[in-house]
C-alpha cells in the first residue's frame, strides 16, 4: 500500500508526456487515492494496488473505458489519460462546484437536525429529485449493457449548492459489462448485495439495482433497511450478518424484530409507490434478483413522489400534504407541526367521450401534482401522455399557476397540440397549442381531443381531495 | 412528532488508543516529532469520507506519571496539548490504565469497532521486577519473559485486550524489542524501530494508513496491515 502524502509535490507524467503535478490528497478510497493537481482542472487518480497483475489489469481497465463511447447522457467521470512511468493511474476531470453525497446523509451533529435536512442539504422535493437523476443514470448505464459494480455515497457527486439539481458519478473504475465483471474490488459493504458480500455472485446490473436501492433509501431515510436498533446497538459483527440479510427490513409488514427508531419515517420521506418499491426489494428482493424494481421504476417513484410535495408556510420544508386528522380541511408539516392550508391538486384520470362524443373521464386517478401557490407547475409528457413510446418523458406540454386571490389557475399550453376544456356552467372549450387561458378551480382540462378511438388524459384542478 | 428534532443513528466509534513514553530521555527531538507527527494524523483522520465508522482518538502518556492526555473523543472534541517529556518510565502503569479504558463500556462501547492501539517507546519500563530489570539491561530478555510481565499479561488474557489491533514502535537503541514485539503479539503484524526521531513521522504514517485503510475497508474489523516497505526510513524488527 503506497504511502499518499510521500507522493504529493512529485510529479507524474501520462502516456503523452503531460505532466501533472500532484499538489494535495483529496480523497482515499479501498483501491486508490487522488490528488488535486497544481494549476489544472485534472485530477489524478493513482491506484493503492501492488501486485504487478493487479495493476495490469486496471491499465487495461482504463484503457477500456478510455477507448469506450460513454453515452455522454451518462454523467460519469471516466480517464482522460492513462499514468505512465511507475505509478499506476489515471488522469480525469474536476468536477466543481459538487461534493460527495456522503454530506447528504450524514447529519451535522452541530446543527439542528431539521435545518439541516431542509435548509443546509435541501429537503424533501430536492432529494427525491436528486434520487430520480441517481435511477436515471443507472436506467442509461444498464439499458447499454453496462454495470457500475461500485455504488456508494463516496463515488456520488451533488451539486453543493442545495437550490441545485445536479449529479455526477466518480470512480468509474468497476464500469464493466454486465454479467463478465471481474472485479478487483467487490463494492462498499453497506451498498453491496447480499449474494456479492457472500461471495455467491459477481457484481452486476442486478446487484447495481440493489445498490442503488440502498443509497435512495439512505438518501430519503437517513438510516438502512437492514440496521434496525437491534443491529445499531450491538457490536459490528451483527451489522456484518444483517447485510447479508439474516435480519428482517426494518418496515417489514410482519417481522417486528429489526425495527429502527433512527430512520425516518417511510410516511413522512416516501410516497406510497416508493414505500412499495422499497418493500419489494428489501424483502423477497433480498434473495430473489429478479424482484428487484428497475432504475426505470425508481426514477418515476421519485419524479412522481417530486410531484406531490408542497412547502410549509412556516419553516419551508418540503413535504407530502396529508390532510390533519383533526382538521380534514388542513394539512401539517411534519417538521415543525405548521398546520398548512391543504394546496390543490391536479388529478390525471384517463378520458375518452360518451355516445354523444361528449368527454368523459374515469374515475381513476392515475397521477397526481400538487399545484403550490405562485409557483409554475410544469406537466410533461410523463404525466399525460399515456402512450410514452417515442416521446421525450420531460418534453414540457403545460405549464399551471395557481392566483390563490381569484382562485383561478392560468394554463398555458406550450404542446404542439391544442386541449380541451370542460368548466362547471361554461360551454366546452379548447385552448389552442401555444395559447392560455384562465379556469376555475375543479375545470378539467383534456390534453388532447378524445375520440371513441384514442384515450387522452385529463387533467383536474381540486380543492378537496383525499377526503 | 416533528421531525425537526429528530435524533438520527450515529456511526459506530473506531477507537485508536496511543500510548506515547514521555520520560526523560524522549526530550527534545523525540516528543517534538511525536507532537508534530500527531497532529499531521489527526489531519489526516479528518479527511477521511467515511460514515460508516466515526474514528475516536485518547492518548495515555508515561512519564513522570501515568496521565491520559486526551479522553477518548471523536476527531472534533479532541483538546490536544503538547506533550513534554520528564521522569521514568511507568508503561506497567499505563498498560493498566488502557484496559481499564478498553473494558469499560460507556468508553469503549459494545457497537464500537475493535480499537486499535500503538504504543511508542524509547527504553524499557521502570516499572517492572528488579530481576526483569536488570535482565532487560544486560540485553537478556525474550519476548516470553514479557508475555508473563502481569501489565501485558492482563491484556492479553482480557477479551477486549487480546482483540484489540496493537501497534508499536522503538526508538533508539535502549528500547526494548522483546517487550515490545510481547505487546503486538500478533504473527504478521511488525514491530517498527526507528534510529531516531526521524522515524517517528513515518511510523505515524503508517499508523494512519491501517486506521483509515481499516475504516473504509469491506469490513473495519478485519485486521489491515500496510506493508513498511513505503516507510523505508524506519526499520522493521520482525
């Protein structure tokens, strides 16, 4: 194992003669260390292994991903130039303005915990949208036939600024084809698949799935589904058998055994699809690979979860509106226990016409937004076009924004097709692609001309719902 | 509830336990580096990105007495002081003091990984038998005589004692191979000598390398020797 620090004020060299001084240890990691270089925007990673065929087969490694098209929607850091001479390395991009998203899970014992999750790191709505940007490159990296083998909080960046959306992925060195990965090193323990840390399967796309799984629900819940108080308060060696799944989820339905008292509440951090999704893997997902939900499941969990959080009046925090209890017409913050007036929903139920042609919808609610006040709604096709095939998900058809003194919601169609509109004691209407217009609260809007043919979805603007 | 007072897990302590000779002949250059090269550890502690456990530093110090310098505190409740060199060498005393340490549980907690401990020293312990003494400075021990020395013994029997990582280090020519090489105990694991001074920032080194190579590896039990090789300077005894 090289010792970092005797390194940093060397300089070493890539394949084409560019030289790189190392000027400071920035991170170490099982397989490497990398350093900050002097006066450059690379960084240079230099791997920890010794034994000469170790380090062979992480040149050719690197060489792989050098010489490899990465789908540049994929936002990963690979090697820009591979070390020459002595060390074995490489050379890559800083990525700025990010920091690990160890910072996202790891509460600051100096600050009170909710300022923390909600102003420092923030809240709710920016981690479910962080995690559907996490599924997203994993949805990419495995429909191309690829696994990252690696997942951890220290090989995720985030944008360091908590009014940012952005991601990026690091340590690229285990990206393998999915199924011939000959890892060097198996993953991170408290992310790994039980079938890996057994020693019973290579990494791969499914165990990536259960990774990935792992860091959402860190991510969401600040705890881990297999570590309830039992595993937390004993020595380590029961935490070692509870990731290889000998202790129950921490939620399961009906093992109470391995409950936790410092994760957070699924009710208040998950959507009940994501409770769902989580339950799933962390039970029969355990074992059975194939339960596994797809990055493609979580992605929309999350983006659809997204949808559904409105901000408290009081202290701002992101949360899912549920109405009071007591006050049916209220909703509080889990937070700081606010009682917020209940925001107003968009309903999509799907829609089609009667015998006279004349719109119908169901009364399935197939999706949901919470409309906030002031704040533009944006729909895209994910939430209305019902046949996704050939459309971009995030493509914008609309836009909504909610006048809480007249009580009327503008819409503006930005779709290159035209809406219809039905309105309590007003004549059909149609709003024209490019056009808005104004509509009362429990107007419902058809993205798109239903026919006896072709279902569109609908869209309605309610006060009252969830009882 | 509200969950703006939440009360999140908090990661499991990996506790590292030095125990630094501060008798009179570490004066000068000796403690001086041991100073230097503690706070360059702690730095380096500090740029770990782990959570998985949280390191927890304490330093019990032998010289004109037994003192623990620092209680055993995470990276950012630490409270260093410069360490001074004065008066014998007491390291029974202080071997007594860490298993005390080591087997109470509101220090070293059940869920806190296996501690690890370095000792550092110059000569040989002052606190020993009059016999063991003058066996030690006619250069006569063996390592056995040190295994039945009851300070180490006690460790050794002891169920924490015996589990915990030991490390050590020599300095200079009066320091004792054989006690220390009883006090690692362990096959594979080197006793670090080091001429002088110059040593002891490598030695350190080294240390901070198994105790962050140990917190991010696939199982922070696991014991995670670096090799020496890279710390040339110094010499190995075994």
């Amino acid at each position: 194992m090289l010792n970092p620090e005797k390194l940093v004020g060397h300089t070493v060299f890539d394949e084409k003669g560019h030289p790189y001084r190392l000027a400071k240890v920035v991170g170490r990691g099982g397989q490497g260390v990398v350093f900050e270089t002097d006066g450059s925007d690379f960084m240079v990673k230099i791997a920890t292994a010794k034994d000469v065929v170790d380090r062979q087969e992480l040149n050719r490694r690197y060489r792989w991903l050098l010489n490899r098209e990465i789908d540049p929607d994929i936002r990963l850091v690979t090697p820009e130039a591979i070390l020459a001479g002595l060390q074995t390395g490489y050379v890559m991009r800083r990525v700025k303005g990010h920091e690990l998203l160890t910072r996202l899970l790891a509460p600051d014992p100096k600050v009170n915990f909710g300022q923390w999750f909600n102003q420092q790191t923030g809240g709710l709505r920016r981690r479910l949208l962080l995690g559907a940007l996490i599924a997203r490159v994993f949805d990419t990296l495995h429909l191309g036939g690829l696994a990252y083998c690696d997942l951890s909080d220290t090989n995720i960046l985030v944008a360091k600024d908590p009014n940012l959306l952005s991601i990026c992925l690091i340590d690229s060195d285990n990206l393998s084809i999915s199924g011939q990965a000959q890892s060097l090193v198996l993953g991170t323990p408290l992310y790994m698949a039980p079938e890996v840390i057994a020693g019973r399967h290579q990494p791969d796309s499914l165990t990536d799935s259960y990774s990935l799984a792992v860091i959402l629900f860190r991510l969401l819940r600040l705890g881990h589904p297999l570590i309830g108080d039992v595993v937390e308060n004993g020595p380590p060696e029961l935490e070692d058998r509870a990731l290889l799944g000998e202790f129950s989820y921490i939620d399961h339905p009906d093992d109470a055994t391995n409950r936790s008292s410092t994760t957070l509440p699924g009710e208040a951090v998950c959507s009940k699809d994501l409770s769902a999704l989580f339950l799933r893997i962390f039970t029969i997902g355990i074992n059975s690979r194939m339960a596994r939900p797809t990055p493609a499941e979580w992605a929309e969990a999350c983006l659809a979860a997204a949808d559904n959080t409105t901000r408290c009046a009081h202290c701002s925090a992101s949360f899912f509106p549920r109405p009071d209890q007591d006050q049916k017409n209220m909703v509080k913050c889990p937070w700081c226990g606010t009682l917020n007036a209940k925001p107003p929903m968009l309903l999509i139920r799907d829609a089609t016409v009667d015998d006279d042609n004349k719109p119908i919808w169901a009364r399935k609610v197939v999706g949901s937004l919470v409309l906030n006040e002031g704040q533009n709604l944006v729909v895209t096709a994910r939430h209305v076009l019902s046949n996704k095939q050939g459309n971009d998900g995030d493509q914008i058809i609309a836009s909504f924004r909610l006048n809480l003194d007249t009580g009327k919601t503008v819409i503006e169609n930005k779709s290159d097709f035209n809406f219809w509109l039905a309105q309590p004691g007003k004549p059909w209407g149609t709003l024209k692609k490019r056009g808005n217009v104004e509509i009362d609260i429990n107007g419902i809007i058809f993205f798109g001309k239903p026919t006896k043919d072709m279902t569109v979805r609908s869209g309605q603007i309610v006060r009252n719902w969830g009882g | 509830m509200q969950l703006n007072n939440f009360s999140p897990a908090q990661p499991r302590p990996m506790p590292v336990f030095l125990l630094v000779d501060t008798s009179g002949s570490m004066r000068g250059e000796k403690i001086q580096s041991v100073n230097m090269a503690l706070r360059d550890m702690v730095a380096s502690f500090r740029a770990v990105n782990d959570i998985r456990g949280e390191i927890q530093l304490a330093i019990i110090t032998f010289g004109e007495e037994v003192t623990i310098a620092q209680e055993l505190a995470p990276l950012d409740q630490l409270a260093l002081t410069e360490l001074e060199a004065a008066g014998k060498t007491p390291m029974g005393s202080a071997l007594e003091f860490l298993l005390l340490m080591l087997e109470d549980k509101d220090i070293v907690l059940s869920r806190a990984y296996t501690p690890t401990v370095v000792l550092i020293s110059d000569g040989i312990p002052t606190d020993v038998t009059r016999e063991l003494w003058d066996k030690a400075v006619a250069g006569e021990t063996t390592v056995a005589d040190f295994l039945d020395w009851p300070p180490l013994n006690a460790l050794h029997v002891s169920e924490r004692g015996s589990k915990c990582i030991r490390l050590a280090m020599g300095i200079g020519d009066d320091a004792n191979n054989e006690m220390l090489t009883a006090f690692v105990n362990r096959p594979g694991v080197p006793v670090i000598k080091a001429r002088d001074a110059r040593g002891i920032e490598e030695f350190f080194q080294w240390v901070t390398l198994s105790v962050t190579s140990r917190s991010v590896s696939k199982n922070p039990d696991m014991l995670a020797i670096p090799d020496f090789d890279d710390f040339a300077d110094a010499e190995i005894v075994i």
